[in-house]
C-alpha cells in the first residue's frame, strides 16, 4: 500500500473515526484504525465493536486531489498513536507506505515515521445491512431530536434497556423516547420514509451511540439514511457510515405515563425559571439529593427555595406569565429540572402538575412535539 | 455589617482572593473569605497560610461608585459557596448584610440567600511586614520573569528549597533562579530598588506562590512593589496585597554549573526545533522516560530521533542556521527541551554543546538575560 493524502483530509477523517475508538477494548485488534487504500480513495475505519464508523476520502472531490494511490492494500495502525502523529505533521501532504511484515512509513516534510502496524485480515468486517427498512432526516433536525431526548437515558444497567434511546416510526412520524424511570424526554418529528414496507416500527439505540453520532454530524441540512435491521442501526451520511448496535429487550409503555389532566398550570420565562433553579441548586447539592422546592404565591408568581442546614438558605421568587388552578408545595431534582429546561429550546415553557405526589409535564405553549415529564421527591 | 456592591466588583475580587483558599486546609476558618466592609471600601481577605490575598474595594474610584456602606462591620463566609453564588445572582446590585450570631443575608432582584457566616475574630491576621526592604517592578515584565523560571522548580520535596525560585538583587539586578536538579532556568531584569539599604540580598519564593501571584496581575506596566521581609515577601499591586512565606534553608550555588566553553554551538529555529522535538516526543513518552536523541549531520542540519520497540521509530531533521564544532550524539528529556525552548520567547535559539555527558545550556542569540540549562541523559 501507499498513497499521498492531503494532512488536512487525514485529520478530520481520523478524528471522525476516533470516536468508536476505545483504549479499553478487549480485542486487541480494536485499538487500531484500518486503513484501506482503493482506486477510489481512501478508507478509515474504528470500532469499539458497539459502535463502528467508517469513513472515505475520495480520491478527487470538488475538482481538488484530496488522495494519489501509488499502490492499492491496507494496513491496521494503533489508533493512539497514528491518531496523535498525523496531527502534528510537519507538512500539507503526507505519504504512507506499507513495507514488509506490516512496518508502516509515514512521512512528511523533514519528519518520517516508522510503525509497527497489524494485520488488517485481523480487522473484523462491518455488519451487512439490507436496506429493507430506510428512512431520511436532516442532519440538523437529527442533532436536535438526540439532543432533546439523549440526555434522560439511564445511566445504571440495572435494567440496560433504559440506556437506549426508543425510536418508534409511525406514519412518517419517528418518536423519540427517553427515560430513567425518574425522568421522560420524548420528542417526535416527522422523517422521509423510502422504504414502501418497513418490516418493523420500533428500536432501541444506545444512548452513547447517538451522543457520538451527534459530534459527527454538521449542523447542515444534508439528508441522512437511517437504516434499520434487527440488531443494527446504519447511519449514512456523505463520506460516513455510522454503525450502532441496537439494544435487546422490550422497551417499556411509556405512554400512559403522561397525564391527561392537570391541577395547576403555570407559564414562566425559561431563562428566568432556570436560572432561579440553577441558584437554589448551589446550596441543594450539599444536601438531600439536590432537592429544591417550587410554592405557588400569591400575586402571580413562584418561590424556588432550598436549603442545606449547615451552610444555609435560599429564596427565589419568578414572576409567572400565567399561573392557574390549584395552590402548590412540590419538591424535585434541581438536576432533572435544569436538564429538561435546557432542552426546551422556548422561550416560555408550560408546566402542567397534577398534585404534589404527581409526575408533572413540561412543553412549549401550544406545542406538543416536544414532552418532558419529572417525577417529584416527597420530602415529608 | 450591611453594604450594597456591585455584582461585577464582588465577582472580579472574590475571584482574586479565591486564588488563595484551598479546600484541603486543616484551619476551618481559612475554608471562607474574610469581608469587612469600612468606610472608605469593602476589603475580602482570601489564605491558605501559605499564600494570603488581600483585594480592597474602594468605595468610590474614578467617579464612579462602588459600594455603599450602611453599617461597617465584618464576617467570614464559606469561601467555595460564597463565589459560586455571587457569580449567579440575577442582579448588578448586591447587598450583603449581617444579623445576630454571624447569619448573613444576600440579596440580589428576585434572590435571596440566608448563610450561616463565621466569627471574623477567628480569622488569623496578615503578617505584619516592615517595609525596608523594597523594590519595584513592572507588572508584565514581573509575569515574564515568572512564566520563563518557575516551570523548572521541583515537584519534589525530597529538597524542599528546590520546589522555590531563587531571588537575588545586587545593583539592582534582580536574578530569578529555578531547578529541579537536572535542568535549570534563568533570568535576570533591572529593577528599581526603592530602599537605600537592603538588609540581605537573597530569598526563596515557593514556585506555587508565583503561580498564583502571576495569574492575579495583569498584562500592564502598572509598578508592582515588591517586600522582602526574613520569612514573608509582599507584592503590592493596586488595590491588592499578595503575601507568601518564604521557603527556609540554603539555595545551592547554581553559577558554577553553566560552562564556560563550549564544543558544537549550533542556532535553529525556535519553532521548527520545539516541533521536531514535540514530534519525537510522541513515541519517547512511550519507551524510556521521553527521552529523545539529537545528532549533528553533514549539510548544516540535525536529526532529532526515538523510537520505542512496540509503537515504532522516528527521524525529524531540522536545518540549522548554524552548526560550528564537534560532531556530537546526545539524549535529553524531551519535555525539558520543550519547556525550555517555550520560555525563550526568541525567535532563533542558540545551544552550546560541551560533549555528550555534560550538560548544556540554550540563550537567544547574543542574550544573556535568560539561560537554559538541561542535563543530557545517558542512553548507554
């Protein structure tokens, strides 16, 4: 194998599959990059085995010369180190070389260096996927729907399931669902569906998967393939195929979760209401849990209160837009709060509860494609 | 004690102060900040008894007003909520105010904070320090001085008077000296000595104290004075007061160590040199205590190799703008060369070379107010 590759080229691609690389892999093999020279270009590759991605610089792009083969193979680089090397290269273009028994020249300008590679048989193949089940969504609106419903997911694997993102697609429409039992993110969006029959409605995706996905993705309006199989998740985007496992199990009904009436109904600024959160917040983490309480007052407006016996107390008083139905004492995770708030991307948000001993909802006003839901802690 | 500040001041000072509270302090009372509030301003007083910081808030500066005092009086608050909570409080205006048994009362617009304050009696007092010593600096020219010597201090305490900076002033000259036993930093400045008589000449500054003190003073040509006492130095700046302790015990003579000839001189560039090494540093962090080697070539240039027998091996060449002397083979730490060369702040640098095994020493070109010194390492 050798080819010459502008620096430029190889540094994105190789940070791009940087992000299945795991130094705490178990398969030796997987902490290297596969580097496959073709014809056509140049192939990256790095897998942590969950996650594999995939990455192709083209030989021309654009009338510009990103890559000139000189001879066509591939060779498996430790990721690290490759990684660390190609970024601090003297010069534009780098040429890679692979000699006997895997040693591996890379040079450029004045620098030349000489590494040990593995046996890319060794490397294992990505999983073949039939594209029965396909759908498109913008680049962007993908970053937002992951962003909105990621971050609710379980972080204990107490039951795994939980750890995965629901993506369930009914009639054009992909619903997203996130929840850790103490918390509900959902948001849905209406996708591009290619396939005529889609086999299946419903996956779960690890949570970690979409969170690095999302690096990856530009804020464009590119249109991204998703493809779906019954242990896989493939997402196609120029240059890139991002490659998820798909989590096993059953997830659970979440739909009757959400309540359908409510006792009192409030309308603040979200800045406002978060930041007064954010505050109460400073002296809840020193006590029970981070626990603060929200009272309805009179006069149109909410107290945020919380307090640690050691260091002190905290009051804060938001003005509400609207505040409606009954008078209310509830106590909740000054985290879970700020979570959801941060994702509502609205300028004004809803707050529906039903009870203090109740899950309470939060949406934009007259806005039902995004729901967060937050289970309250009785502190008495 | 009751005053109102504004957000932006309280902010800016606590942050100085904070520079020198630790949470790792055995005192409980040093875990807060001291605040007396006076007629003429608010003082805040920040120690760990190593470093204490002192940062005045004049009432009224340049027309414009400050604080305003409604009762002087003074308190200690838990320093680590203390800051996190004036950073968040919704308004431009805090006023802070302080009942019985030490409780204390923060408001700001819509927030209010009730903390449980310390007696201010408990707060040990600054060291009183006698001003016959002094001279003065200028505040950025203080900051190089700094940043081009404290890197080279030991992080050991096997010999606790290497983890300071020697400071000696004779005529006026101040010589900053630090080392860590195998590479050495020096540089040395004009000052003005405002005292008639020194009473001694020399002291040894903990290198964390100058740390701290650097990122506290601005990038400006405001004078800094500066007190030598027997075991405090003070650093008077506008509206603060920096005070360390002084480390006790003898500073090694260091002015025999730099060689007087010298065997292959060569002069590179700074930036082509500090990446060539940066680059073989990458596999020497691996192998042997990132050691790197350098050896003269024919054709005015040098080759910088390493390698580590798992990862793989690499050759940089620099060209040289000179190359006068010996031919010479010789290993050093790569991160002592990095340091060194990151302190030159030159353009070009010179390095003398008396033989593989003795240590050599890098200057700018015709610049003798800054010496590098590094010990080589013996590779066979």
């Amino acid at each position: 194998m050798k080819f010459i590759i502008t620096r430029e080229q190889l540094v994105n691609s190789v940070q791009d599959v940087m992000k299945a690389v795991s130094t705490r892999t178990t398969i030796p093999i997987l902490t290297g990059i596969k580097i496959e020279a073709h014809e056509d270009g140049v192939t990256l590759t790095g897998s942590d085995s969950d996650i594999s991605i995939e990455r192709f610089v083209p030989a021309e792009e654009d009338d510009h010369v990103n890559v000139t083969i000189e001879k066509p193979g591939s060779i498996v680089l430790q990721a690290r180190f490759f990684s660390e090397i190609v970024k601090k290269l003297p010069d534009s273009k780098i040429e890679i070389e692979v000699y006997d028994r895997f040693s591996t020249h890379i040079r450029s300008g004045s620098s030349e260096f000489n590494l040990n590679g593995l046996d890319p048989q060794e490397y294992p193949r990505l999983p073949e996927v039939q594209e029965n089940n396909r759908f498109s969504i913008q680049a962007d609106l993908l970053k937002t729907l992951i962003r909105q419903t990621v971050f609710a997911v379980s972080v204990s694997e107490t039951r795994p399931i939980l750890t995965g993102v629901n993506w369930r697609i009914e009639d054009n429409e992909l619903k997203c669902v996130a929840t850790d039992s103490h918390r509900l993110a959902s948001r849905s969006a209406t996708v591009e569906a290619s396939s005529e029959d889609m086999d299946f409605s419903e996956v779960v995706i690890p949570g970690k998967s979409l969170t690095e996905l999302s690096k990856i993705l530009d804020d464009s309006s590119e249109l991204i393939d998703i493809i779906l199989t019954e242990s896989q998740v493939l997402f196609k985007a120029k240059n890139i195929l991002f490659f998820s496992r798909l989590l096993d199990g059953n997830y659970p009904d979440t739909s009757k979760l959400i309540p359908n009436d409510s006792k009192t109904v409030m309308i603040v600024s979200t800045k406002e209401f978060l930041q007064a959160i954010d505050r109460a917040s400073l002296l809840a983490k020193e006590g029970r849990n981070n626990v603060v309480k929200l009272s309805t007052m009179d006069q149109d407006q909410v107290e945020i209160s919380s307090n640690s016996p050691e260091i002190g107390k905290v009051f804060d008083h938001v003005k509400t837009e609207s505040l409606e139905g009954d008078e209310l004492k509830i106590s909740f995770s000054a985290k879970y709060m700020m979570d959801a708030l941060k994702a509502m991307d609205c300028s004004e948000v809803q707050i529906q509860f039903t009870g203090a001993m109740r899950p309470f909802v939060l949406n934009p006003i007259e806005e039902r494609s995004i729901t967060q839901l937050i289970l309250p802690v009785r502190t008495y």
